[in-house]
C-alpha cells in the first residue's frame, strides 16, 4: 500500500510539473497519458528495483503536498495569462 501511495505520489509530481512547464492545461489526454506512464513506471521501479520500505509514507506526503503546491500555481499562471490575453 505504501509503494502505490508513493508511486501515485511521485507520478502527481510529475505530471503536476510538466503541466506547469509545458503548459498542458490545454491538453487534458496529455496529462492522463502523462499520469498513467509515471504511476506505471514508478509502480515497476517500486516493485521490481526496490527493497519493500526503502521510501517510507513520508515521501507521499511531501510528493503530494508539491504537486498541490504545483497544481495551485498552474491554476493562478493560467488565469494570470487569461486576464493579461483579454486586457490586450
């Protein structure tokens, strides 16, 4: 349980980043493709690479804390940038 909590952890990270570096808000399939190809990779790593309790539960929380962090500031850039586009 705690190496999916920390595979979906790092996975939302992920994804949350290359949403705000690439702009992908404007592409919802992207970020499920991207989603879907982290959880799977980390899920692997987790259970073929990784000893059982290498990464305690404690990485979940700070991966998921970053990717709201990231969400919220995608979410602000994104509203930023259609204010700024309909002040022109």
């Amino acid at each position: 349980m705690v190496s999916f909590l920390n595979a979906a952890s790092i996975a939302a990270v992920l994804t949350a980043s290359a949403t705000l570096r690439f702009r992908l808000w404007k592409q919802p399939r992207t970020l499920i493709f991207y989603f879907l190809f982290f959880l799977l990779a980390e899920s692997l790593l987790h259970r073929y690479f990784l000893p059982e309790m290498a990464m305690g539960i404690e990485v979940a929380y700070v991966c998921f804390s970053l990717a709201g962090i990231l969400t919220m500031v995608s979410i602000g850039l994104r509203r930023h940038e259609i204010n700024v586009g309909s002040d022109e």
